[in-house]
C-alpha cells in the first residue's frame, strides 16, 4: 500500500476493520491461538535456552578455570607424570607451569549433589588465577593452606549449605568419606564462580592424597610469552612429551563438550521444533477461518478498490500479529519453562556426560530474538496461502455461500500430489548419511513426513464425510449424518485443524514408540548383559569426573571373600579412539566369558571372549564399529601414555552404556600395556547358594569404616540404568505433552468457528426440534470424528516417525541400534487421548451452541 | 595469589608465636660458627636467608646497584604428617633480585616463590647451594657464584670474599626480641670483590664491583609490638665496614635490642649495642605506590669510633612493592656514602633497608 497520508490512514481504517474486530469479535480464537504459539515458542525458547544454559556453564567454567592460561597439556583419565614439570618449564616461551589435579565429589548425605575439587599449588597460582577471601577477618596462616583437611569453599555454596569458616564438609572422594575442614571462603570472583559456586579449592598436596593420584597431575596449565607464538611453544612441547599428552588451548576444551554434547542438544532442538511446528498450523488454521468469515467483506473492500496484494498483506499481517504476540508471551513463558527443565538437563547431562552444575538461565539476545523471529516468520509463512487464498476472491463470488469450500474441494487433488511428492522425499532423505556427525536429512525427513501427511487430511475429510453419509444413507441416524455432512462441507475449516492435531499425535505415538523400543532393547541388554551379583563402586562415581577408584588391595581382598565365585574389576577411560572421545576399557575376559555375558554381532559371548584373550585381541562397541567403519578383523589404534597402540578386533558387542565408542581389553592385556591399577567398578559373581548379605557386611569390613563404596545388587543396578535411562528422556516426554496441547487447542478454535458460523444452521435444527442435548452431540460427534482422523493419521505418521528416529536419526548420533517394537498399548494411549482431547475441544462450542437464543440464531447471517 | 601470598607475609612478619615453632631449633648462645659448612642451608632452624647486595661499574664508568636475596621458611612438619606427595612443603621458597641503574635512576625487581617441589628451589645442607628456578648461589667456600634473570635483565657475578665472616651479636647470636631463641645467629662477608656480567635491558655489560653477603638462620623478625626496622651495611674508603640495624616499635621507639657492628679494616669485629650509636632520619620520600613514607637521607654517629655519617639514597624509588604476591612491601637500595671519621673526610658505599613504612594497607581478602 502507498506511502502517501491519505492511504495511511486508509490503511488504518482497514486493520481496524480486520485485526482489531478480529479481537472484538473473535476473542477466544485470538487468545487460543495466541496461547497456542506462545506454547510453542515456549517450548522452543525453553530447550534453546536450556542447551544454551548447560553449554554456557561449561565453556564458562573452563574460562574461569583457565584463568589467564594460555595452553594448557592435559593427559585424560591417565593423567600426566609430575616430573615431567620443570622440563615443560624450562621451554622456552614458558613463563609460568602451574600444576592441576581436579576430580569431582559428592557431598555425602546429600546424594545428587556434587562439587569440582580443583587442587592447585597454591603458591604458584598468581600467573593464572586470583582467588579471593570473603569477609575481612583474620587472612588465613600457613597451616591453614596445608593442612592436609583444608578446603576452601565458596560463599555461595557455603551459604545454600549452612556452611561457614572453621566448619565441616564431608565429601565423597575417591573410595572414601573424608572430613575437610573450611579454612577460608572465597568470594565469588574467577574460578569461584565457576559452575555457580560448586566447586572448591584444595592445596594440590593435600589434593593428591586425598584424591589417591600421587605423583600424577590432571593438567599443567601454562603461560607464554606473548613474543612466542603459542603454536611455537607447543611444537617444541611435542617433541619433548610423551604421545599421550595433548597441547591445545584451554577453550579448546569448550569445543569438545560441545561436540560432545551436540547429538544431545540436536536432538532436543529436533523434538522442541516440532512443538513450534504444531502451534504454526495453528496460525494457518485461524487465518484460513478468518478468511472464510470475512468474505463478504473481502468483497465489499474489493468492490470499493482494494487491490488483491492488500487483500492478501491485510491477512498476512493479521497472521503475524498472532504469531509475534504469542512469540512474545511464549518468549517469557519460554524462559521460566527453560528454568524448570535446567536442573533435569543439568543432571541428565551430569551423569552421561560431564559433570555441570548450573542455576541461572541463559538466554543472549540472539536466541531471544530467534525464538521471536521463527514464531514471527513462521505465522508469516503459516498465513501466506490462506491470505492468498483470501487475495483470490472475486467480489461477486464473496456473496456466494460455500464458494470458498469449493476451490477447497478443487486443490484437495494438488495438495494430495504435493503430499504423495513429500512422502516420496521423506522415504529418500532417509538414505544419505550424517553431515557432520549430524542426522541433519534425517530432521529433514521428518518435516517431509508430517507435511506430506498434512496433505492427506482434506481428501481423508472429504471421504469419510462422504462414507459416512452413504453409510447412513437410509437409516435413522440424522445426528451422525449432520456431523459427517459438515465434515465434508467444511474440509477448508478443519483440515488444518486436523493437520495439527495429527502432527501432535504423531510425536506422542513416534516417541513412545522409539522410546518404548529403545527401553525395551536396553532392558533386554540389561537383562543380559549385567549378570554379576553384585556391582561394588566407589560411591562418588555417579557424577562424571569423580575418577574415583577402587585400590588394588581392596579387590584382591574381595576376591578372597568366602562365597565369592569371581571378580571382574572394571576401568573405563576417555581416549581418543581415531578421531573421537571413547572409551578404553578393560574387565577380567575369562571372568566374563564364565560368569557373563555380552551380546556380541557375531559369534557367541564366551568364545569370543576366550579368542579376544589368547590372541590379544580387544572387543568394540558396535557404536565404534558403524561410525568407524570397522568390522571383526580390522585393528583398531589408540594412544596409551606408553606409545601408540594397534589391536585387532575380535569382536563386536552392542552396547548402550556410552555414546562415544568403547574397546575393550582383558587386564592382562591393559596391565602389559601399562594400564592402571584398581578399578572404576568390580563386579561380584557369587558362588550357588553364597548368603549375599554376609559377603555384603565382609565387603564394607574390607573397604573400612571411612569407605564409601556403593554396592548394588544385580537388581539395583539394572533399576539404576533404566532410572537414568528414563531421566534422559524427560524433556521428550514432556514435549509430547505440549504438542498435544497445541494440537488440541487447534480443534477447539475449528469446532468454536463451526459453530459460530453455523448460528443460523444450529438454530433452524432447534427450531424444528432438535434438543439441546442433541445439538451438543452434533457438535462433539464432529469434535470426535475429527479426533478419530487425526489419531488415524497421527498413529500412521507416528509410526514411520519413531522408524526414521530409530534408524537414521538415533543411528547416526549415537550409533545405537534399536529393536523396534510396535505397541498396542501406544494405539490405546493415543486414542485415548486424541479422541479425549477432541471432545474435550468439543465440549465449550458444543456448549455455546446449545445455549444459542433461537430466534437470533435464525436472523444470524454468517 | 592472596591465600598464599598472606601466609608468607605471616611466616615472614611474626615468626614469633607462629605455631610450629617447637619443631625447630631455637638460636642460643655459644653457636660456634664453622666455614664453609655454614653457608649452606640449617634447615633445622625455620627461618633463613641468604642475601646479597652490591655496587657494579664498568670500564666506562656505569654504576649500577643489585640486590639478590633468597629465603627459606621451614613448615610445621605436622601440617605435611606422612604423605607421599612431592608436593607436601617442608620449606617455601622466595627469592628477592634487584638492579639499581644509577644514572638512570631505575630501579627494576622481581620476586620468586616455590615450595620447593621437584627441585624447583632448594638448599642443600652439605654443600653450599640455594637456587629458586633459574637464580642461584652457591660456592665452594673461596669464591661464591651468583646467577639471576628476568625479563632482559641478569646478572652472572664470581665473588671473592675479601676479608673472613664477620659473625654479629655476642657469643655468636644476635638477639631480636627479649626471651631466650628469640634470636638468630647472622653473618655478614663485608668485603667480597666482585666481577662478571649484567644485563641491563637486554645489553650485556662487563662489570666489577664489590658486594656485601649476609647469611642469617633462627627464629622470624619481629615481635608482636615491634613495627620494622631499618639495617644499613656501609663499607667504608678506608677499608671498614659497618653494620647497624634497628628495630622499631610500634611507639616509633628504637627497641633495644637494636644493634650493629663495626668490622675493622683487619677484620677484628666489634659490637654496638642500641647505646652505642644513633640512626636520625633527615629527609623523606613518599611512595607513590605503597604510601609508605621513607627516610630517604639519615645522620649516623657512631660516638665512640668518631664516626658523623650522611647515608643518601642514590635515587628514592628503590621500593620493593610486592602487595601482589608476598605482600612484604619494603624499600632496599644502594646508598651514597660522605662524612667523616676522626673528623676526617670520608665517603664510602651501602645498601640500605626499610621495612614497615608503608601504610598498614587494607587486604583484599
């Protein structure tokens, strides 16, 4: 529209006449669908600013850990030799080397919270990083620093622990409880503020006993010189460390979580996107029905000379009004959500893959604006063809009654085509590999499936409005030809609607059904798999990064417990497995080929074990060997603090305890090979009839009275797997649930429209006899056959969608392999809901109807 | 590093009362000194220091000053208990260099500290080595070798004593405080020739020169109401030596048990008690860094001796301003000597120090 005053104003005149009657008129559609996007802005604003969050805590923490470091050499679980210490300092380019050992510990009987012990030399920390003490009083003395108890803790932990100077703090470390004594508290200032205050700072002395890692350092921390390039410094650090060491810059180690932890936050962003996706068909649905009320206006405006383009911005703009508003509403709603879900991500993310403590959300402006820009653009989009659509009306067509459901029945062929083409395109998009370690054609595969089955929703319609009136044809059921009748007369009105609700049910029913499946494989893994006894840990292990171990002494004396048939001590280490993270570990071979079991690709569990160990050989995880490409036979390399190492593979066993790959080696192997000693877990295998209590007690007597060692029975730790299993898919299951929200609201604007725009339609029926009772019906039998199709086709998309999550998207972030199963339980669930949700939609226009004043129904020209 | 830096301070500024004391040996009277033996470290006794300062020219006539001090504070053995770590402490380190460019009127330092772990600073006990990173002295007891550098400037110095250890106090202990051990048993190599290399901003220099060594082991400096001191070592033209310090009390008082020596030209020792000279300060200078409002010029009389000194500051700024790390904010430099003895004219060399000057700062802690 031009820019001149007069058509200024014109223009204000006429979004008077549309956006702002729409809100006078239409209250309730307004709000649904604003609530509607605000839903699904929320949810995506919320996993956005969540991933956001958990990634900022990390690169943060490493930041203020790192303090001024400008490289850093770090060693994995194997750690780093201290004296290989004054020669990194004599490089030159060296100006300061500062020793680190760092694990992280529980606080004992507070399960579930955990800190960063960072032990440091205190007197060679001022090139790196400044602590300082909190409060004026008396500065701390010598024995105060080390003592071989003292900690300092920071004020913000000290406070939500009722912590204060001279106090206590118990912590799980390693295999034991130990009692530390709070020297000074350190306000929050660099380091300190590192994962909100949950970490603490030990003189690296005292640190080293009490982490069990004497003579071995986590990290060396360097300054350079800024005439020296750092890369100068670390070629000429190459050449004089061993391989295993790594140079690299300490926000280096920031990428890597983030690398890390992509799959988990695509994943995420994946599911949240569709929440989005479904609120969007939403704004499409409320255009569409606005288009369908204004016709006669359309025509009056057109007659008095409003262009088509202006036709077609009036509605689009009024599309965008709704999405912005409810973008804006689910920006906020968004962010509360987002702090709800944190401490579940955090924890989720603690346990699988490092340790993470964060409280505050972060949100920068750019996500903020994204979330806006997507909800904004999207119902832009979302309201393009329906305002085309409006654009397209003649002025003499706009005065005819039930024209615009006749183009409708004329594009119901094209739209069917287009859907059959994404159908076809989703297929395809499941060939093609990762981009980048990323499911990336997958995601798209997934839109390609819920639009295509989108496209069927009109001619679906039509066919059953069609079928149910050849059904009826002849039998005494008016109430159920009147619902299907306007099924087929008003496929334009409720086939978004039904888009909608279908894409809801579609996530509800694909991921239960991945989910469902893929627990269903890890409790058959489990099943099989975990066989031991008893599983003895030392208590600090559930967070990652703890490192704790059990001594040697402690599972030689295990081993001698009477009743003890076996043990098979257990130890995992990240390494880089060519090219990625994994894990190295190690486990008794012939305990296992005995007493347990794996599942391997090929060949049966004890034998292979038995091979594996006579010919040196080592078994991957199959999640190495897809990703990898590696098969039995082939060799697999790695580094080991005593050089480079080449292996070949003897078998392939499925595994879900890890997403980045596994080898493992028998003990003998690991120990020729200059492996360490103790071990991250033994698993306890009893002899027949042994009194399980009895080792119990003998098992606790050994670790001592300070110990705090974890033992699970067989049962207990299958449990425990399956409540971390279940824990990480909580943020899907509750995104289900919002999908299903939006979809509903979807129907209720549909069934709140039909029955405004039918006043005059519901008031004839009244007037020659239709009860009230029977209008609700009516009314809720078109809620429920609109309920049943989009359950229809929502349990069909949702089964092809749990198919390409389980097969190409799951398959090619983690390299799991999971059995599908297909459940009946999930038809019922979803039946249950998509036709409880319709009626429910149903139930407040099935009201209004009934309560309509016949005479003004009559007189009603809608 | 506040945390540690405040636990040096503490180890430095009240040894006395510092719990772990009964750990250590106590400095009482009748220490018979023995050389060579006594350069090297007496890690029984918790706190030592070996120190060096002196007055370098080249051929051309540049004249520079340099100050190289290393420290030894021994650590409860309680607080280390049994445990294997390399990293448990029995002594921390800390090591002091200066360079005083004259004409210049730039004074540059640099401080070291380390617990000592794998190496990284130590004292041996047999033979006469104490090193912090790359400085170091160390000797076989004819001639002692100094090597120090930071940041463009080194020195790299051969010293040959010239006259034997002057050995202060009485009954070879020179007392601090009143009490029994409150003491340390402290020498002094007044007159040590010295020649070699410095570095100054990146220029290698010959020079030669003379310097002052002190060696001293015992308890810490202060009492608790004792505030500073002020140490001067002088060497004079004629061929003797002075060493005077002391002791200010909180009151600003001289505390008595302030002291000196005199060392005559043939190297015989005499000892000056509090009463047997006077320390009056004539001119100020305030740091601007510290605040610390130092005596820049003094009047030392040495009644008995008819000796009337003026000690000038080469140039003032010669603070050493360490808040940032071991917290012990002090002035040290090369002196100018003039004024007379038995009325006679006479100049002369020194080093000057002052500690406890600066405005009690508020910690950031």
């Amino acid at each position: 529209m031009g820019g001149s005053k007069s058509s200024n104003v014109h223009t204000w005149s006429v979004i008077r006449l549309t956006i702002l009657r729409q809100l006078r008129t239409n209250p309730v559609r307004v709000l649904v669908t604003v609530t509607g996007v605000a839903i699904g802005v929320a949810a995506f604003t919320a996993i956005q600013a969540t991933n956001e969050s958990v990634l900022h805590s990390f690169t943060q923490a490493i930041d203020l850990v790192a303090g001024r470091a400008t490289l850093e050499i770090t060693g994995g679980e194997a750690g780093i030799d201290e004296r290989l210490l004054p020669a990194v300092q004599q490089i030159d380019g060296v100006s300061a080397a500062a020793p680190i050992v760092q694990t992280v510990a529980s606080v004992a009987e507070q399960p579930g919270e955990a800190l960063l012990l960072l032990g440091v030399d205190l007197f060679a920390e001022n090139p790196f990083r400044e602590y300082r003490l909190a409060g004026s009083d008396r500065p701390p003395g010598i024995e105060d620093l080390l003592s071989l108890d003292a900690i300092f803790v920071t004020t913000t932990f000290a406070e939500a622990h009722g912590l204060r100077k001279g106090g206590h703090l118990t912590l799980l470390v390693g295999m034991r409880r130990q009692r530390f004594s709070i020297k000074g508290l350190l306000a929050p200032q660099g380091p300190a503020r590192a994962f909100d205050g949950n970490i603490a700072i030990l003189d690296i002395a005292a640190a080293q006993a009490a982490f069990g890692r004497i003579g071995r350092l986590d990290r060396i921390d360097l300054v350079t010189r800024e005439q020296v390039s750092p890369d100068e410094i670390r070629t000429r650090l190459a050449k004089l460390l061993p391989p295993h060491l790594t140079v690299q810059r300490p926000d280096r180690r920031g990428r890597q979580v983030e690398k890390m932890l992509r799959a988990f936050r695509l994943n995420l962003t994946a599911l949240s996107a569709i929440a989005l996706l479904v609120s969007l068909f939403l704004v499409y649905n409320a255009v569409s029905l606005s288009v369908l009320e204004r016709r006669r206006q359309i025509g009056i405006l057109r007659s008095l000379g409003l262009t088509r383009g202006a036709v077609a911005a009036l509605f689009a703009a009024e599309g965008t009004a709704l999405g912005l508003l409810g973008s804006l509403l689910g920006v906020g709603g968004g962010l509360l959500l987002g702090r709800s879900l944190l401490r579940g991500v955090s924890q989720t993310v603690s346990t699988l893959y490092a340790y993470l403590r964060v409280d505050a959300i972060q949100a920068g402006p750019v996500l903020l604006l994204t979330a806006l820009g997507l909800g904004g653009a999207g119902a832009l989009l979302a309201s393009i063809a329906p305002a085309y659509a409006a654009s397209r009306i003649a002025p003499k067509d706009a005065m005819q009654i039930g024209s615009f459901e006749r183009t409708w029945i004329r594009r119901s062929h094209r739209i069917l085509l287009v859907g059959l083409l994404l159908l076809a395109a989703a297929f395809l998009l499941t060939r093609p590999g990762p981009v980048g370690g990323a499911p990336l054609f997958g995601y798209l595969s997934l839109a390609c499936l819920i639009f295509g089955v989108a496209c069927f929703t009109p001619r679906l319609l039509r066919l059953t409005g069609t079928g149910i009136h050849l059904l009826c044809r002849g039998r005494r059921a008016p109430l159920l030809t009147l619902a299907a009748g306007t099924l087929s007369s008003q496929v334009g009105r409720s086939a978004v609607a039904v888009a909608a609700m279908m894409t809801a049910v579609a996530m509800l029913v694909g991921l239960t059904l991945m989910i469902g499946s893929f627990r269903r494989t890890v409790e058959l893994w489990v099943e099989q798999t975990i066989r031991a006894d008893l599983i003895v840990s030392p208590a600090a292990r559930f967070v990652k990064g703890s490192d704790a171990t059990l001594s040697d002494s402690f599972i030689e004396s295990a081993a001698r417990v009477p009743g003890i048939a076996a043990v098979d001590p257990f130890i995992g280490q990240r390494v880089e497995l060519m090219g990625h993270e994994g894990l190295l570990a190690t486990g008794d071979f012939e305990v296992v080929a005995h007493y347990g079991r794996l599942l391997f690709r090929q060949g049966e569990s004890a034998a292979v074990m038995r091979r594996a160990k006579a010919e040196d050989g080592v078994i991957i995880s199959e999640s190495l060997a897809l990703s990898r490409g590696l098969t039995e036979g082939d060799r697999v390399s790695f580094v080991l603090p005593s050089g480079r190492i080449e292996l070949p593979i003897t078998g392939v066993f499925y595994d879900y305890s890890t997403d980045g790959g596994k080898v493992v080696m028998d003990r003998k192997l690991w120990t020729r090979l200059g492996g360490d000693h103790g071990a991250d877990m033994v698993a306890i295998y009893l002899q027949p009839g042994a009194d399980e209590a009895a080792v119990r007690r003998q098992l606790l007597a050994i670790a001592g009275t300070d110990s705090a060692i974890a033992l699970n029975s067989n049962r207990a730790l299958k449990a425990r797997v399956l409540e971390i299993f279940d824990n990480a898919f909580a943020v899907a299951r509750a995104l289900e649930l919002i999908a299903i929200v939006v979809g509903v609201l979807g129907i209720f604007n549909v069934l709140w429209a039909s029955v405004l725009s039918r006043q005059r339609e519901i008031g004839i029926l009244r007037s020659v006899g239709a009860t009230k009772a029977q209008l609700v019906r009516v009314i809720l039998g078109e809620a429920g056959l609109l309920g049943l199709l989009a359950e229809l086709l929502g349990l069909l998309a949702g089964i092809a969608l749990s198919l390409i999550l389980i097969h190409v998207i799951n398959k090619q972030s983690f390299g799991w392999t999971i059995q599908f199963q297909f459940s009946w339980w999930v038809v019922v669930k979803s039946s249950i809901i998509a036709l409880g949700a319709a009626l429910l939609a149903g139930y407040l226009p099935a009201r209004q109807a009934a309560r309509l004043n016949i005479p003004a129904a009559v007189a009603y020209e809608g | 590093m506040t945390i540690g830096a405040t636990a040096l301070l503490c180890l430095l500024l009240s040894g006395l009362g510092a719990s772990g004391e009964a750990a250590f040996r106590q400095a009482l009277p009748g220490y018979r000194f023995v050389f060579p033996r006594d350069h090297a470290s007496h890690p029984d006794f918790k706190t030592e220091w070996w120190y060096y300062s002196g007055h370098l020219h080249t051929n051309d006539g540049q004249r520079f000053g340099y100050q190289l001090t290393f420290f030894r504070v021994g650590v409860d053995p309680a607080l280390r208990g049994d445990s294997r770590s390399r990293w448990a402490v029995r002594d921390l380190y800390l090591a002091h260099f200066a360079i005083s460019d004259l004409a210049d009127r730039r004074f540059q330092y640099w401080e070291r500290r380390s617990r000592g772990a794998l190496d990284s600073a130590g004292a041996l006990t047999d033979a006469f080595k104490v090193w912090n990173g790359p400085w170091a002295a160390g000797g076989d007891g004819k001639t002692h070798h100094l090597t120090a550098s930071a940041e463009g400037y080194a020195i790299d110095l051969t010293l040959t004593p010239t006259k034997p250890p002057a050995i202060h106090g009485v009954n070879g202990v020179s007392q601090k405080a009143a009490g029994l051990g409150h003491a340390s048993h402290y020498y002094s190599l007044t007159k040590i020739a010295t020649e070699g290399t410095l570095i100054v901003a990146g220029k290698r220099l010959a020079v030669t020169g003379s310097t002052w060594m002190d060696h001293e082991f015992g308890v810490g400096q202060l009492g608790e109401s004792q505030a500073g001191w002020d140490w001067f070592s002088i060497q004079l033209d004629g061929g003797a030596e002075l060493m005077l310090y002391q002791i200010r009390r909180a009151d600003g008082r001289p505390d008595p048990y302030s002291s000196g020596s005199l060392i005559r030209p043939d190297g015989r020792v005499e000892h000056l008690p509090l009463n047997a000279f006077s320390l009056t300060p004539q001119e100020f200078w305030q740091s601007p860094k510290s605040g610390g409002r130092y005596p820049i010029r003094w009047r030392i009389q040495v009644p008995s001796r008819r000796l009337d000194l003026s000690v000038r500051a080469a140039f003032p700024d010669q603070e050493l301003d360490t808040r940032g790390s071991t917290l012990v904010t002090y002035w040290e430099g090369s002196v100018a000597i003039s004024g007379t003895a038995d009325n006679r004219p006479i100049t002369g060399v020194g080093y000057l120090e002052m500690t406890g000057y600066a405005a009690p700062f508020r910690q950031p802690l």
